[in-house]
C-alpha cells in the first residue's frame, strides 16, 4: 500500500503539471511539440510511399512514351512526302500522350535519384511534413500534398481531432495575452498620455446658495467665534463585551466614567464678528476647492488597461502591416510579384488555403527546406497575431455597441459605472 505522504506529493506533483500545461508556456510549448512531432510521424508513413508512387507511375510513363515514339515512326514511314498530313497525325498523337502523362500524374522525376544532390526532392521531407501539420491543426489546409497510405490518412483523422482545439485553445489564451501586452503599449506610448487617467486628487467646488435663508439675525448681531479649533480628546478603555455605542445625552453620561472619557478644551483668542464679517468669509471659503484624496487609486489604475479599448484602425493597420511584411519576405524567397505574395498571406491567415500558391514547392532550389520552416513559423504566428486584433476589435465593437445605447438611451450610465 502507497503511504499517504507519497500519495499527496504525487497529487501536487500532478496539479502542477497540468497547470503548467495550461499555462501560457505550456500551451504554446504543447503546440510547438505537436507540430513537430507531426512532422516526423507524417514523413514517416508518406516518405517511403512517395517513392513508390514514383516508380508506379514510371512505369506506366515508360510504355506509353515508347508507343508514342512508335505512332510517330510509322507515320513518317506511311507519308514521307506530305509533310501537312505528318503534322496533323503529329499534334493528335502529342494530345493523346499529354492527356495519359496528366491521367498517370508522372513529372519526369528520376526516381532512382530521390534525395540525391541534383535529384527530386522529397514532398514528404521533415519540412514539408511540418507545413503539412501546420496546415492541419489550423484548418488552412493548402491540399499541395495529402497524405496517400492507409496508415496516413487514419493518423491524420486523430491528429486533427486532437489538434484542432488545442490550436484553438492556444490562440485564445495567446490572443488574450497579446492584446493586454498591446494594450498596454497603445495606452502608455501610442496615446501620448491622451487615455491615461487624471489624477484620482479631485477637486469639489463649494456652490453659493441660489437663495438666502431667512434668518432673524442682522448686521448688528454678533457671534463668538475663536482663531484656532477646540480640541476634544475622548478615551476610551477596551471592554471584552463592548456595548453598543448611543447617541443618546442620557446614556452618554451612564456609561461615561471619569477613567473612561476625559475632556480638554483649550479656547484661543476668542473674538466677535458680524453677520457682514460672516457673509465675507463663507464667500472666500466658498471659492477655495476642497481637495479629497481617493484612496482607491491603486485600484483604478489596476483597471486602467481594461477601459482601454483600440481603435479598429490600429487594429487594421497591424493585420495589414504583418501581410505587408509577409508579402515582401515571401516575394523575396519566392520570387512571386508583390501581389501574388500578398495574396497568399491573406489566403494562409483568413484559413482559406486555396493551395494554388504555397512556398518551398522549388524542389530545385537547395533553400525550399529553409522556406518550409520559416512559412510554419509565419503561419503559426499569425495565427496568434490575428487572435489578439480581434479580440482588440471585439473590445471596441463592444464599447462603441455600449455608447451608441447611452446615447439611445438603452443603456443606462449608472448601470454600466457600477459593473
């Protein structure tokens, strides 16, 4: 039997990493591990196949070839001298051999050099199998390369099935994450101090009376007044059943003891004054503010970042600056003109994945490997980038919805001050 001791150590043990899991590290790291593995696991069951389709459709190529070549020959022999007869049998036996090569799906690889220097490369490389999970667990699904065996297509179903919520639940925890990071940054650097909040000092005016009391007192009626205040000095002893506190005078003076309550009142230049005097002095008092401090200070500027909200704009403006940045770093690689670089972006981001352009195809070109990854990274980071602005654009739906009801009066101020 499993002492008790171990048996707790091995449940915090357990509660830590399923908490580190869902943490924001620990999401992201599952998703990275994920994709990686796919990586390997799909260029394991597609690579060894992929040569195989090579060979089957050589040799359905090579025949075909062959009896092409043929039809060409006894055409020659059959009309040597007409040469327009020749060009028409020539261009009907082409069309044949080019709708069988398209039918095979042949490219002309030389299958007995795959991997080699200057031989085919592998669509089902560690690179290109990484792009492929990529494009999995994020639903783009380019469709450049599927898988094509037994094995292939099953692991896929289940490797969907598992990382399709675990991307979402990443880019949701990350969305959140980047928009409280940006918008912190837009309040404290991009505003110029326009958001921040005025100091919580505030400021209360003392309003005149609209209207005089009617009072029986006139110029000539005086009151003693003093320059200093008169200072009170109550203690009291600590009682084990403390009674409640009565504003009553009586029972004031039944609970009161001389040990319990003393007194001092100290008088300072005692004066008069009269009811014009008076009326000068509410009137200065009545201009001088009164300053009150807010205690809850640290509180408000706690929730500064969530009044916060960004204008769709900048939002806008970030979603096209990342497909700006995308487009020239793909036309770089690529060679693809500005627009056909940016198009792509906007397909891959918008998980549309039409695939009728995706990167790292060249298989002639010794950085295609390179491009692959880098496309992954790209994508996977945009994913996240594209969370975040709409759940800054969400924000801002939400309070221009709340403004556009205060100002239909739908929704009431109070309400929303006090939530």
């Amino acid at each position: 039997m499993v002492p008790p001791v171990k048996v707790r150590r091995l449940d915090g043990c357990c509660k830590k990493i399923m908490k580190f899991m869902f943490s924001h590290i620990g999401l992201c790291g599952m998703v990275v591990l994920y994709t990686v593995a796919g990586g390997f696991i799909f260029q394991h069951l597609e690579k060894a196949n992929e040569v195989e389709i090579c060979y089957e459709s050589q040799r359905e190529y090579d025949p075909m070839e062959n009896k092409t070549l043929e039809n060409f020959r006894k055409v020659i022999e059959s009309n040597p001298l007409d040469l327009e007869a020749q060009m028409i049998q020539f261009r009907s036996i082409l069309q044949t051999f080019r709708n069988n090569a398209l039918a095979i799906g042949y490219d002309g690889s030389d299958c007995d050099r795959y991997g080699e220097e200057n031989g085919p490369v592998y669509a089902w490389s560690w690179p290109g199998s990484l792009m492929f999970s990529v494009t999995v667990i994020t639903t783009i699904g380019y469709g450049n390369i599927a898988p094509k065996t037994f094995w292939g297509r099953l692991v896929c179903i289940a490797y969907a099935v598992l990382g399709i919520p675990l991307m979402l639940l990443c880019l949701a925890n990350i969305g959140d994450v980047l928009a409280d990071i940006f918008r912190f940054i837009y309040s404290k650097i991009c505003c110029c101090g326009c958001c921040r909040r005025k100091r919580k000092t505030k400021v209360m005016q003392i309003k005149p009376y609209s209207k005089e009391p009617e009072n029986t007192w006139n110029d000539k009626t005086k009151i003693i007044t003093s320059s200093a205040p008169i200072t009170t000095e109550f203690t009291r002893m600590q009682s084990r059943s403390p009674e409640p506190v009565s504003n009553d005078e009586k029972n004031v003076n039944e609970k009161s003891t001389p040990t319990e309550k003393k007194s001092k009142i100290v008088p300072l230049d005692i004066k008069t004054l009269t009811k014009a005097d008076m009326e000068k002095r509410n009137q200065a008092m009545r201009k001088q503010p009164i300053l009150l401090d807010d205690d809850s200070d640290d509180d408000d500027d706690d929730d500064l970042n969530d009044k916060i909200t960004v204008p769709l704009t900048v939002t806008m403006i970030v979603i096209a600056g990342y497909i700006f940045g995308g487009a020239v770093l793909f036309g770089l690689w690529e060679g693809w003109d500005w627009l056909q670089s940016a198009y792509f972006c906007f397909i891959t981001l918008a998980t549309i994945g039409f695939g009728d352009v995706v990167p790292g195809t060249d298989f002639d070109n010794p950085q295609a490997s390179a491009q692959l990854i880098l496309g992954s990274v790209y994508v996977l980071f945009g994913m996240a980038i594209l969370s975040m602005c709409f759940s800054l654009m969400q924000d801002e739906i939400t309070a221009k919805c709340r403004w556009i009801g205060q100002k239909l009066g739908i929704i009431d101020k109070t309400d929303e001050d006090d939530n």
